[in-house]
C-alpha cells in the first residue's frame, strides 16, 4: 500500500462522505492537517461525481445518508475504481452491518465519533480482523443476536422503524420496546 498515492500529485487524495456536513469539513480539515488532500460530499450522487474527479485513493463514508445509504455507495465506489480502500463510519454500529460492509469490500468499519489517527490506522488493517469469529464452544446468547438482527433491518429501512417493524413482521411499538432497551448486556458470560 505504500504507492498508493496518485502520481500527478504530492499528497493522497481522501474523499469523505457524510450527510452532517459540520461533522465532514472537521474531518476533512483534521486530514489536511494531516497531509492528505481531502475532498468531501455530502450524499451519493456527490460522492460519485467527486470520485470520476478526483480519483481518490481512500474514502470515508458513512453509513446513514438520505438517500442511498453508505453501502450502496461503497457498491458504486468499487466499481468506479477497484483499488479504492474503503472506511465506513457509522453512529450506529452492529456487526451485521460491519460484516456487511466487509463483505461489499470495505477495508474496515467504525463507529462515530472516530479519532482521525485511527480512522487513517483502518486503512492499513486487514479487513479480515474487523470481527472475530465467535467460538462454537460459546454460542452468542439470542437476544443479542436479534439485537443485531433488528439493527441491520433497520439500517436496510434507512432507520425508517415503521418500515422495519413491516419487514420484521411486528408491530411497531413492540420494534420500539426493544430498541428502546438497547443492546443486550452479557458481561458476565465474557468473563467465564
């Protein structure tokens, strides 16, 4: 990965993308500091035009977007340019959608807020230690497995949760109840 820079300039293009448009100049602005020349979009028709552009090498996208949502972008980003190595931030993270987005061809995901230093780590990871296996000795409990499942049904609606609860085949108040809750809790199992 170390020529990975654009040869026509100094400094490797990064393209961020984030519908909260505070949130995306901060984090474009923390990696000009940084040396990286950023361009930055606020949804997926932007993002794309940007890409044809400015051919970057990295991108940072977020998952949740008005429109099509992150993952669809990163579908789009890869076939603009294969190569292109891929972050998606989130502020709303389960490992269905990380394994999702690791699937799809990004390089790694994290959740909001992310340290600029870490966010430029992710790129040099392997996509395959985003999530670890869990071990067949010790099954996941299935409340925290539906936790997961709701978040990525509700990521599928664009946080949409009477389209979610359609989709589920629950009522809505019952989708809120649950997510209400939060996720699951199982500290105790961890340390056994």
């Amino acid at each position: 990965m170390a020529d990975t820079a654009p040869a026509a300039t100094e400094r490797e293009t990064v393209l961020v993308v984030d519908d909260d448009k505070a949130f995306c100049n901060a984090l474009a602005s923390a990696l000009r500091r940084r040396g990286y020349a950023a361009v930055v979009a606020h949804n997926y028709e932007e993002a794309l035009s940007e890409a044809e552009a400015w051919g970057p090498r990295k991108a940072v996208i977020d998952l949740r977007m008005p429109g099509k949502s992150g993952l669809e972008l990163l579908v789009a980003l890869k076939r603009v340019d294969p190569k292109i190595a891929i972050v998606v931030l989130t502020g709303y993270g389960s490992i269905a959608t990380a394994i999702e987005a690791v699937k799809l061809g990004a390089v790694y995901y994290l959740t909001k807020p992310a340290d600029p230093d870490e966010l430029l780590a992710s790129f040099q990871r392997q996509a395959s230690t985003l999530v670890e296996a869990p071990q067949a000795s010790n099954p996941r409990p299935l409340d925290e497995l539906e936790w997961e499942h709701l978040q990525q049904v509700l990521t599928d609606c664009q946080g949409n949760i009477s389209e979610a609860a359609r989709r589920l085949g629950m009522h809505r108040r019952s989708l809120q109840r649950k997510l209400a809750r939060g996720r699951p809790s199982h500290e105790s199992q961890a340390e056994r």
